[in-house]
C-alpha cells in the first residue's frame, strides 16, 4: 500500500497542510512541537479509523474549530486507488468513506489499509501491564483477519452483558440463575475461537520473530508463549475441548464471579509471555534487549502482514531514531528498504542515501505560497 497524497485541514496544530511521500522510505523533519507527529496521526486515522497517540477525536480537532477533514489518496500495491475521506465535526459523530462511498460499521475499514506504527511508547507493549500486549495481538490478528475483529466486538458485547447480570446478582444476593448459563455458553464459544487464533497467530508470527532476529544479525533466540486464564495447558486443544473447558470453568466460578461482579476467565484476562532464550523479556532483559525485542517484533509484524495480505502495510515510524545507536539504526533502514513505504520523523536531518526527506518547514511554506 502506497500513501500518495494527504490533505489536513484543522487537524491537531495543522490548519491546512499537504504532504506527499514518495514511495520507499519517507523522512519528516523538524523541532519538537511542529507536527510531525500529527502527521502520522492522521494517516493512522486514515488507515485505521482512529489516531495512535490522541484519546479521543475532539484531541484531534484543531482548537477552536469546527471540523476536521483528512483527505488521503492511497494506492494499492496492485494499483487500485483507496481515497479515503475521515471527516469530523463536534455535532455529527465521525465519518469515513472509501471513494465516496460510506464506511459503516468502521470495522470493515480495518486491514484495508495495512498499517504499522512504530514509537518509542509502544515498549508499554512489552515492559507494561497484559492489556497492552492484548491490545497489541488483537490489532494484528484483526488486521489480517475480520472475521477475528468481528468476535472480538462480539465477546467484548457478550461480557459486558454477563458482567452486567453479574453485578445484578450479587445485588439481589442471588447464586444462580438460569439466563447466567446462556451468557457463559455464548462467552464460552467466541473464548474458544479467540483463543484458537490467538494461539495460531502466536505459533506463526514465531518463526518471523525468529527470522528477523537472524536478518538484523542478533545472536538471542526470541519466542513468544500464550499464556491463558484457563487452568491447564491449552496448547493442544481445538477449538470444541476448549469450548468446552471454558464453560466447565465459568460453571465452576459462578460464585466467585457473581461476588466479584467479573468474569475471571477468558481471553480479556490472558496474556502473552515474550521470551529471549527461554526466558521473559519483561523480568530479565536489558533495556537494550527489550528495544532490540521490540524492533523486531514491529519488524516481524510488517513482514507477516505482506505475507497474510499480499499487500505491504505502510510503517509509520514516529521519533524511534532518538533511542537507537548508530549501528542499529543502519541495519533497520535496511531492513525498511526492503519493504513498501515508510515515514520517518525525526528532529535532526539525517544524510543517507536512498531516502526522500522533506522539513514540516517545506511543507508549511509550500502551502503558504499556494494560498
Ligand atoms: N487539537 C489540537 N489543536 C491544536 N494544536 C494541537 C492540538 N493537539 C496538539 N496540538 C499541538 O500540536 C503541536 C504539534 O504536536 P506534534 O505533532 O506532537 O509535534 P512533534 O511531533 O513535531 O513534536 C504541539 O504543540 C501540540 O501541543
Ligand atoms: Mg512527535
């Protein structure tokens, strides 16, 4: 996927500003605080239907507007134009069209536009708490496969009505009821399916992480484990047997659930164990090794999105070069040149070859002049 053009009006501190990248690798250059991240937010918004850094879509407006409007002309790897119009007013709610033609629910956007950030924070994926790493599997999985994003939306639906009879139960001091049973057999079969593919997903993104390892010349042996609520071990079951388990489970627990007004088990509660020679990155690497993991692993996401789609996401790589030594930084521009294309933003103007740089300086002039 190829990002040709993108127009911002009133978008974070951008009034009125186009940018076009070349294809390949894109360098966004200029001080702190001139936008170079709003850049990058609204191709997200594009790509994605929301931002990666702002909460909300009235952080994006810019202060004191009325509206704002992203225009980006996106061109598939096969040569099919995507404009997509993501418009935004503080009365209606959000709207995106994909050439001119409406886009409802905005989960039916998600993995037309393959896309992949890349920022210093996201390391919250591997230092911080488990809903960071779920949060960072789901997005993959989901881009690569709808029917996955579609269980998700329905199991977060499903668990806020179980958890919602929950605390009613626990109100009236109530132990069971029948209408409980029927949420944990629907839970229990959208656990399973999310389970399995977590699971797959896992098993196969392995062999990339591996693989990325050995390209950027890294001696550790990465891995990554799913690591379920369910008690047991999972890693043989199919998708019936831990249908199953997960019902026994939520029969077993009803007690404990309905006083704790949760659902304790289930895929909003597990985890992903990322390992470097066996062992967890989160309690025993280095902070350089867990930056090399997280490369990587961003990496390898590219890499496994170009293979599931046969499309090249876009990599959106905000800030990273601050935190990186020279070294390291050379071989993960090589590595980019060998994908589709890539936006770089950077403080500093970095000479090296084979790269398109322009300063948000240019950008804003150009716009200036046009006026
Ligand atoms: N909704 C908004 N309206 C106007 N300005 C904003 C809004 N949100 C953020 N900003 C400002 O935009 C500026 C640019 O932010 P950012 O894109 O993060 O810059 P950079 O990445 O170049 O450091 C910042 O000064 C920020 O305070
Ligand atoms: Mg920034």
């Amino acid at each position: 996927m190829i990002l040709q053009s993108i127009s911002y009006e009133n978008f974070r501190n951008h009034r009125i500003l186009t940018y076009e990248p070349a294809e390949g690798i894109n360098l966004i250059f200029g001080p702190n605080g001139s936008g170079k991240t709003s850049i990058l937010e609204g191709i997200h918004y594009c790509a994605l239907t929301r931002g990666f850094v702002s909460a909300g879509d009235a952080d994006c407006l810019e202060w004191q507007q009325e509206y704002f409007l992203l225009r980006g002309d996106f061109r598939s790897d096969e040569g099919r134009p995507q404009r997509v119009h993501v418009s935004y007013t503080r009365e209606k709610e959000k709207q995106v069209s994909v050439n001119k033609n409406e886009v409802k629910p905005f989960s039916t956007h998600i993995g037309r536009i393959p896309c992949i950030t890349f920022t210093p924070s996201e390391i919250g994926i591997i230092t911080g708490p488990p809903s960071e790493r779920r949060k960072f599997i789901d997005s993959a999985i989901s881009q690569t496969d709808r029917r996955y994003l579609e269980d998700l939306l329905a199991y977060r639906r499903v668990l806020s009505q179980r958890n919602t009879l929950l605390m009613q139960l626990n109100e009236r001091k109530a132990q069971h009821d029948p209408t409980l049973s029927i949420w944990s057999e629907n839970l229990a079969g959208i656990a399973a399916a999310i389970a399995i593919k977590r699971r797959r997903f896992i098993g196969e993104f392995s062999i990339r992480l591996e693989n990325m390892y050995r390209e950027m010349d890294i001696r550790e042996n990465p891995g990554m484990a799913y690591r379920s609520s369910l008690p047991g071990a999972i890693d043989a079951a199919d998708e019936e047997e831990l249908r199953e388990r997960f019902m026994k489970r939520y029969r077993e627990t009803e007690k404990s659930d309905i006083m704790r007004e949760q659902t304790m088990t289930g895929p909003h509660r597990d985890d992903i164990a990322f390992l470097f020679n066996e062992k967890e990155v989160k309690r025993y690497a280095s902070q350089g090794q867990t930056r090399t993991f997280m490369i990587c692993l961003k990496l390898s996401q590219h890499r496994f999105y170009s293979q599931m789609l046969g499309e090249k996401p876009i990599c959106l790589l905000d800030d990273i070069f601050s935190e990186l030594d020279e070294r390291r930084t050379e071989r993960i521009l090589e590595v980019l040149g060998t994908f589709g294309q890539s936006i770089i933003t950077t403080t500093e103007r970095k000479e090296t070859g084979g790269m398109t740089a322009v300063s948000i300086d240019s950008l804003k002039k150009r716009m200036e002049r046009n006026a």
